[in-house]
C-alpha cells in the first residue's frame, strides 16, 4: 500500500485524503488541490461539526517535509480557510523542526505510519485532539442532584 501512495499522482493522493475523510464521516468533503489552492487540497466538516482543512504532501518515502512547508501552511489554514482543524498529510516523515513547530501551532500531523493506521480503518477523529470548547455540558447542576 506505501508504495501506491508514493507511486500514485498527486491529485490521486488527494483524492485518496478526500475518500478517506468520507468514510469516517466527514461532510461536504471537497477535493480543491490544485493552483492557487493557497495550501488547502481538501476541505470538509468533521463529524462533530468542526472544519477542517487537509494539505497534502505525496512524496517518495525517503524524503521527509521540512518545517517551511508547516509554516506555509499554518499561515493560511486558519486565516485563509477557516480551519478549525488545519492537517498536513504525508507519504513520508516530517522532520523533527516540522514536528516541533507543529506541536507549538496546533496543527495535527499524519505521516506515512499514521496513514497506515488510517487506510487499515483507524478513524481520523482518533488523530486530531477534542473540542473542548463542544465537550460537557454549560448547564448548572440543580443543587439538590
């Protein structure tokens, strides 16, 4: 399976994301890679209603995406987009800067491990961290409960 995702085009590899996001649920899932995409391949809505928008970076497995591809990305995901969720999906690693400035960004990351997981079935929600904000409830408890 690593080497279709390395073999396939790069719209196949997107195509592939956008699927992928549909059987997990996500809605009005759209493949809109291409020029002037300003780093967003797919957008869609996650199952708990958040946006969220998906670059993706098909590349042969010995290579690994650098920070100065997160950081283009995480400056048009949110402003640009509207991200509630901004992840880059990868056919290989990223390197350690990538990671670091990901984690600091919030920005959630998938590489060629994780997309095995997620092409064997392991939901996308169980990738990307909660809402917290959507957890709970704001309700008062009656005292006397």
């Amino acid at each position: 399976m690593f080497d279709r995702w390395t073999r396939s085009s790069e719209r196949e590899f997107e195509e592939y994301v956008a699927a992928s996001c549909r059987r997990d649920g996500c809605a009005k899932v759209r493949r809109v890679g291409g020029a002037g995409d300003l780093g967003a391949d797919v957008i869609c809505c996650l199952p708990d209603g958040r946006k969220l928008v998906i670059q993706s970076k098909r590349y042969a497995r010995h290579r690994s995406v650098g920070s100065r591809d997160i950081q283009t990305f995480n400056g048009t995901a949110r402003a640009e987009h509207g991200a509630d969720v901004p992840l880059v999906v990868a056919s290989c690693k990223y390197t350690q800067q990538a990671r670091t400035f990901a984690a600091k960004q919030q920005l959630t990351l998938i590489d060629i491990d994780l997309l095995g997981f997620w092409n064997s079935g392991t939901p996308l929600m169980s990738f990307l961290g909660p809402d917290i904000n959507r957890s709970g409830t704001n309700r008062k408890l009656h005292p006397e409960m």
